[in-house]
C-alpha cells in the first residue's frame, strides 16, 4: 500500500494501536492501559514518557507515530502465483458457455503470466455457484502451464471433475503457482535446452 506523503499523519493517527511494529498483544494491553488505542493517542506522549514506559522501544514507538521510519523500502517480492478470474452478470447454466468462459479466462491468464515472466506446475480452477459456495481444484504437473491452450485444457479438465448445480456458476478463475520468477523462467530455459539437446 503506497501512502502519499500529504496523507501520512492521518492515515498513520487512524491506526489502531495493534497495527505498529513491535506492538504484540502484551505490548497493546500495556498501552491500552494507559489510555493509548490508536496512532494519535500514541503522538500524544512525549518521548520521555514513551521511553519511561517502554525503555528503547519507546523512542522507536514516538518515532512511528511521527512517520519516521529509516528502514529501507523493500517493494519488490518473488511472485508465488498468477491469476485471473471473472464474475458473471447472470450465472452460467450451459456446459458450452461455461467452457467459453473458461477458454476466455485461460487467455487473459496467459498474458498475464507471459507479462510477468511466470512459470508454475500447479493449476488452480477456482468455481463459485450461484449460493456463493466456493470451491477449488488443483493440479500439478511435471511440465509448466505455458500457452493459452494448454491451460484450456487443463482448466476444462479440472471443470468437468466438479458436479456443477443447475442454478448456475457465478464466478470462475485459474491460476498458476509454484516456482516462479525470472531465476525460475532461467532455470526452466535451461531444462527445456536439455531436453533438446538429449533428443537430438
């Protein structure tokens, strides 16, 4: 979540007390017997009385409540998984509307993992009917899901091993996961010319 910097204080004082780092439920329970439930009331206390109450801690706590924080930013993360899913106007009743759907879904998904330079075994159709049951089935494999078709068809797969109500489906989704990432793309690069080299 990105704060700008005009909406820091506010954003920072609306904060429960639980919310800051360092502040375990003993810590809250501390602070909560001294009248401290949120982000403005911890301003409030002078940095002598913070640290009097909580030793070094304290100076970190009067700092936090001020926005100052010198650790540096880490944004950036392995991504675990990738995914696209789409809620319907009316729920889908018809196995060909639903295989479409699904087809639509397999290819917007491919071009979010081609973006993102993904590479995953494991299969995820997430199904909710029309009552809002959600269910999920999965499957892995040895070989990636790469490609629009492979992923159709292994989506549609997955679809046919689930009983669907006649009143409908409300919302599907596919995803993949497992290894991920541009050091797994490489690694993946790297089996795929082995196994040419070896058929050659």
């Amino acid at each position: 979540c990105t704060i700008h910097p005009d909406r820091a204080q506010s954003f920072i004082d609306a904060l429960p007390i639980e919310a800051f780092w360092g502040v375990g439920p003993a810590t809250a329970k501390r602070f909560r017997g001294i009248g401290v439930t949120n982000g403005w009331e911890l301003r409030q206390l002078s940095f002598r009385r913070l640290t009097d109450q909580f030793g070094a801690a304290g100076s970190i706590f009067y700092k936090f409540a001020r926005g100052i924080d010198l650790r540096p930013v880490r944004p950036f993360r392995e991504r675990k998984s990738v995914g696209c899913e789409e809620t319907f106007a009316d729920d889908l009743k018809h196995p060909e509307r639903l295989a479409a759907a699904l087809c639509d879904i397999a290819a917007e998904l491919e071009k979010r993992r081609n973006k993102n330079g993904f590479i995953g075994r494991t299969l995820t159709l997430k199904i909710r009917f029309a009552d809002f049951t959600t269910k999920t089935k999965s499957r892995t494999d040895l070989m990636p899901y790469v490609g629009a078709e492979r992923l159709a068809a292994a989506g549609l797969e997955l679809l046919r091993a689930i009983e669907v109500p006649a009143a409908g489906v409300r919302l599907l989704g596919l995803s993949v996961s497992g290894e991920g990432g541009s050091a797994a793309a490489a690694r993946e690069e790297t089996l795929f010319a082995e196994l040419e080299k070896n058929e050659a």
